[in-house]
C-alpha cells in the first residue's frame, strides 16, 4: 500500500513537471493557463477530478503548503466552486 502511494505521488510530480515545462514551450505561464480549456472542457474536468477517491483529502492536505493564490484556487475545488484545474 506504502508503496502503490509513493509510486501516484511521483507520478502526479512528474506529470506536473510535464505540464509547467509545456507551459513553459508554448510561452504560457501557471497564472494564464486557465485559458487552455473551454469553460465546457474546464468544467468536465473538474467533475471528473472531483469524483476522484481520495482528492479531498489529497487537496486538503497539500493547501497548507502553497503559495496564497494556489491556496485559493484549492479552496475554491473543495467548496465545488469554479477554479483553474491547471
């Protein structure tokens, strides 16, 4: 079990560090990135992720950690609201 959760948790760092290095080749940047997705897209994605076992308290757990504007938009996909997925 230890190990199945080490193995997701390097996994989702890699896949992160995947995307801000796209960002990065198409000129974008984490704060722009909301733009990538369709508002549709965007919210299909959030239900998805939302139905996700696990993700609440994932999310909870990671808040505490980052930067104000990150926080926010952590806060703002517990409560059900609209965020940047991204």
């Amino acid at each position: 079990m230890t190990t199945e959760g080490y193995s997701a948790l390097v996994q989702l760092l890699l896949t992160y560090s995947a995307f801000e290095h796209f960002l990065r080749c198409i000129g974008a940047n984490i704060q722009t990135s909301h733009a990538l997705l369709p508002d549709a897209e965007r919210d299909r994605v959030l239900t998805q992720l939302r139905g996700l076992q696990g993700q609440g308290a994932l999310f909870r757990d990671l808040r505490q950690h980052l930067d104000p504007p990150y926080q926010r938009q952590l806060a703002a996909h517990l409560r059900g609201d609209s965020c940047n997925p991204c």
